[in-house]
C-alpha cells in the first residue's frame, strides 16, 4: 500500500506538469488565424476597421475547445498578414495596418502587431511588427478570440480584397 501511494505522489506530479508543458508546445506549433476582407467601397486616407474570429488548429482537438488553462506568459512572437482573393493583391495599397485582439465581446482589447512604414512594393505577403508589452493569457483563454484590424488604404482597390492573418504565439506551462 505504501509503495502504491508513493508511486502516484511521484507520477501524478509528472503526469500533470507533463500536460501543461505539452498544451504549452501546442499552443505555441499552431497560431491563430483570421480572414479579414477589405471592401472596394473603401477610400484613401480614410480609417477603417475590418473584424473577425480568430481560430487555432489546437482548439479541434480538446473538449471544451480550449485547453489554455495550462500555459502562462502567452506572447506573440510573428504576426503575418497575406492576401488571399485576389491571391495577388499589393499590400503595398495599404498605408498602415494595426491589429488588435480581444475577447469576443470586445472586452480587454490588446494592441498586437502594427505595420506603418509599408511600402508601395511590398508585394501579396508583409510581415507586421510585433507588440508583445502584454501577456495575452486571459485572451486565449476564451473560447473565440476577435481580431480587429485597423486600417487605412494608399489607393483605392477597386475590388473586395481578402487578406489572411496569422499570429504565431509563445506559451510557457502553467504553473
């Protein structure tokens, strides 16, 4: 009985820090992404927001949907933003971009990556500068993350544009 006992006192404490050191590599291998449209009817010079859900892989595979509970000090280490349709548009037509996550009802809004030095040429893919002053447990802890992007066009469109964000994060266990 007693080598039983201490046999669990050893192995549970493992087991357990064993859990939140693997959800702390899981959350940091998949990154949340969002798909956030530009319309054509934007102008120039003007300040526009585009909002949408955040998703992670990760989430598929836990009960509730979210297994957070286990990390601590969640960061962003890479936010990268892509256009999508058309698959060639110039993120150069865009002036500046700021991205903002919160919960889904608005709350504790975090600025997490910026970009406004863009340059006319850049091309369908631009890596935005990462503001990681906050930690964003208690974001990811939520079921849906709301991903608010801030933007304001150097020229006109002329088309619906659709652009893929994805915001790579550093997680640590939880302790």
């Amino acid at each position: 009985m007693t080598k039983k006992v201490l046999y669990i006192s050893i192995v549970l404490p493992l087991f357990i820090s064993a859990c939140s050191m693997l959800q702390s590599i899981v959350k940091s291998t998949f990154p949340y992404t969002a798909t956030l449209m530009i319309p054509a009817s934007a102008q120039p010079d003007k300040s526009y927001a585009a909002v949408s859900l955040a998703t992670s892989f990760d989430q598929s595979f836990s009960k509730s949907g979210n297994n957070a509970n286990k990390v601590s000090e969640v960061s962003i280490i890479s936010a990268k933003l892509q256009s999508t349709a058309p698959a060639d548009f110039n993120l150069g037509d865009l002036k500046s971009v700021k991205v903002y996550m919160s919960k889904e009802d608005e709350k504790d809004e975090v600025l997490v990556a910026s970009r406004t030095d863009i340059i006319p040429g850049t091309g369908n893919v631009m890596t935005l500068d990462i503001d990681n002053s906050h930690f964003l447990d208690p974001l990811v802890r939520e079921r849906d993350i709301r991903i608010k992007m801030v933007y304001e066009l150097r020229k006109k469109t002329g088309v619906d544009v659709s652009v893929h964000l994805v915001l790579g994060i550093n997680a640590y266990p939880a302790k």
